[in-house]
C-alpha cells in the first residue's frame, strides 16, 4: 500500500500547481494579443494596398512590429472630456513655458535663422517670431523629439481601438511617408506619432511638409530651413493672417459687464477652449466699453477677449491668429504661451 502524501509535500504540489495555473493565464492572454495584432497589421496593410503602397514598403513597416503597452498605457492615462468647473491658472504655465531659458533659446536660434527667415516670410506671410515659438514649444528647437518607432506605436494605437480612425489613418500615412523616400531610421517619435521639428503627424508631413532649402529633401528632423518653412506652410494652410498680430494684452475696467461680452456660439470643435473667449468685436468696440490694448493693435482689427486668470488679471484681446495657432494646438494655455514666447522672442 502507497503511503498518503505528508502535509508538506501536498502543500508544496499544491502551490506548484497554482503557479502553473497562474503563469498560463498571462501567457495566453499574450498569444491572444499577438495573434490579434497580427490579424489587424494584415487588416490595415490591405488598405495599405488598395491605397497603392507597394508591398515592399508594407513588409519594412510592418515586419518583426508587436504592440507597445507602453504607448496603450500613455493613451489611456490622458485627460478625458469631462469638464472642469474652475481651469487653473495661467501665470504657473506661462511661467514653466515662457521663461528666461526658453526664451533664451529662441532668441539663438532666431538669430541663427536670421538669413533663411526674409523669404519664408515674404513667401508664406508668417512672422519668423510665430515660427519659432512653435518650434520652441514643441520641440525645444530639437532638443527632445521622441525616441518611440513611429510605425509601432501607431500600429498599437490603432489596435487599441480607442481613437482607430484616426491612427490607423496616420499609420497609413507613415507608410506612405516610406514610400516617398523617408527613411524608416527617422520614423521616431512621440508616443502619439509626431515627429520632427515641429512635431507633425505622418498625413500633416505629407501635406504641408516643405524642402526649404531646396537639396529635394522635406527633412523637418535636421534641416532649419525645412523646419521654419513647414510651420509657416502650416500656419498659411490654417488662414494665418498676414499683419495682423496673435493678439495683446489689455487692460479690463473693473465696470465692464461680463454678461454684455459673453459669445452666444457654440464651437464646432474644441467648444471648451472656445467657451472662455467673449464675443468678436473690433477693437474700437471693445475700447468704447473701456477695455484698453497694452500694444499696438488697428482698431478695425476683430477680436475676442480672454481673462484667463479671471477679473483684476491680465486680459488678452485676440485676433484671428489666435484661432489659427489653436489650430496646432486646442489649448487656450499653449496658443497664449505661443503667442507671449513669440513676442519675447523678437523683443
């Protein structure tokens, strides 16, 4: 007769087991991803296809790729849309986003560009100023501009599922960008797919990026001249309006109805960001009910009024650039910092 196992010993099978049990769990989940993700790259590549990019190229982006829970991780912990009663305060960003060092920075590079910035000027009707303070922003003039591969971040993004028109749309576009000559060495980026200079997505490249220093190459990761121009070209695209200023700071009179200036519109897109901005008048308007331009502004310019820290604050009438550099970015807080690093910049 077998002797029965001694306590010891069946715990210790007994925990064995379990662990057995618990390693495989993870393990499947993982095959099933796998096999998900290569189901959907064989998806997305067929589109590819019919959209004619040569097989080729479908094969060198999408080969050995595998999803990225890093970049699922980002995504998912970005702000969602619900709304904030109270939005913070501008004067901690603007001092972390418009400060001596940034600013520093721009005015070295505004100089370095100096000869190149006349003819993108003349050519796009975009102040030099504008240009760098997006590049500035976005970047730190190339200091940091991501170090995620392109091809699998977009691929995971649009597995994910979350936003998949979207991504699957820019993964697409980034193979295409290969099929135009763009290396895959330079595919890096964000987590979120931009890239560059001035951070664009792979169907923004293939628009609205520029060789400006005509060698036949867009080359908005190395070039300043291609970089400087791309934006401006982007800005044009966006109805920038040559002469006329971002905005300016202004001074509010304490007896100023706030319920008389408020827009009864409802923005299309971003309608939060929107939301804070009064209605458009001209600037001669807004002086008869006492709100005071702290620079130069024509008094047949239309604008807007933001108070972003609130009454007794400083207040910004902004024109419609303003909008066209919400355009690169929906936040009231970046277009300001934009706009305020700009005119640091050319001081």
């Amino acid at each position: 007769m077998i002797a029965p196992l001694s306590l010891p010993r069946r715990l210790r099978l007994a925990a064995i087991a379990l662990l057995a049990v618990t390693a495989a769990a993870p393990s499947q989940a993982q095959s099933d991803e796998d096999a998900g993700f290569a189901a959907y790259l064989q998806s997305v590549s067929a589109k590819a296809r019919v959209q004619g990019v040569r097989e080729s190229t479908i094969q060198a982006m999408t080969a050995g790729l595998t999803p990225n829970q890093r970049v699922v991780a980002l995504d998912r912990s970005q702000p969602g849309s619900s709304s904030v009663a109270t939005p913070p305060a501008f004067a901690p960003y603007r001092r972390t986003h418009v400060d001596a060092a940034r600013i520093a920075a721009g005015r070295a590079m505004y100089a370095n560009v100096a000869s190149l910035l006349p003819g993108i000027e003349a050519r796009y009707g975009v102040p030099g100023k504008i240009m760098l303070a997006i590049w500035g922003h976005e970047t730190n003039y190339g200091r940091y501009m991501g170090d995620f591969d392109l091809a699998r971040s977009l691929a995971t993004l649009a597995y994910e599922g979350r936003r998949r028109e979207l991504f699957e749309g820019e993964f697409i576009a980034l193979m295409k960008m290969g099929d135009q000559g763009v290396p895959r060495s330079r595919m890096k980026g964000s987590w979120a797919g931009a890239f560059g200079n001035p951070q664009f997505l792979p169907s923004m490249f293939l628009r609205l990026a520029v060789d400006g220093d005509g060698d036949g190459d867009r080359d908005i990761w190395n070039s300043r001249a291609d970089t400087v121009a791309s934006i401006a070209n982007y800005f044009r695209d966006a109805g920038w309006r040559p002469g006329e200023p971002w905005g300016v700071a202004a001074r509010v009179p304490d007896s100023l109805s706030r319920a008389g200036i408020a827009s009864r519109l409802t923005a299309p897109e971003c309608p939060r960001v929107h939301a804070r901005h009064a209605r458009w008048q001209t600037v001669a308007e807004w002086k008869a009910r006492g709100v005071q331009p702290l620079a130069p502004i024509a008094d047949n310019v239309m604008a807007s009024l933001i108070e972003p820290d609130g009454p007794g604050q400083t207040a910004y009438l902004l024109t419609g650039n303003y909008r066209v550099i919400l355009e690169y970015n929906c936040s009231n807080y970046y277009a300001l910092s934009v706009g305020l690093l700009a005119d640091e910049i050319a001081r």
